[in-house]
C-alpha cells in the first residue's frame, strides 16, 4: 500500500517542497553538530562529501 502511494506521491506531486525541507532539516542538524562537535562536524561532512562525489563518479 505505501508503495503505490509513494509512486503516485512522486509522479504528482512536486518534489521542491521535499527539497527544500530536506535542506532545512540538513542545515539544523548541521548546525546543531557543529556547535556541539566542532571536529565531528568537519569529519562527517567530509566523509559525506567523498561519499557523493563516489557516487557521482560510477
């Protein structure tokens, strides 16, 4: 049942407002880190930016 709502969510409904809730959410947690974990921070977002560019590669 989720599968065939999800599939008909994707194929009518905008993707941007997702987007950018997603982004907002990111930011936050990002933000969140950083204040917190100052170096854990800069290691995750480094092993995240390696990881889409991995991605982006293949």
């Amino acid at each position: 049942m989720i599968d065939h709502v999800r599939d008909w969510w994707f194929q009518h409904c905008s993707r941007a407002p997702v987007a950018r809730l997603l982004r907002a959410e990111r930011r936050r947690l990002e933000a969140e880190l950083a204040r917190r974990l100052p170096d854990a921070s800069a290691a995750v977002r480094r092993r995240v930016l390696a990881a889409i560019r991995d991605a982006e590669s293949t």
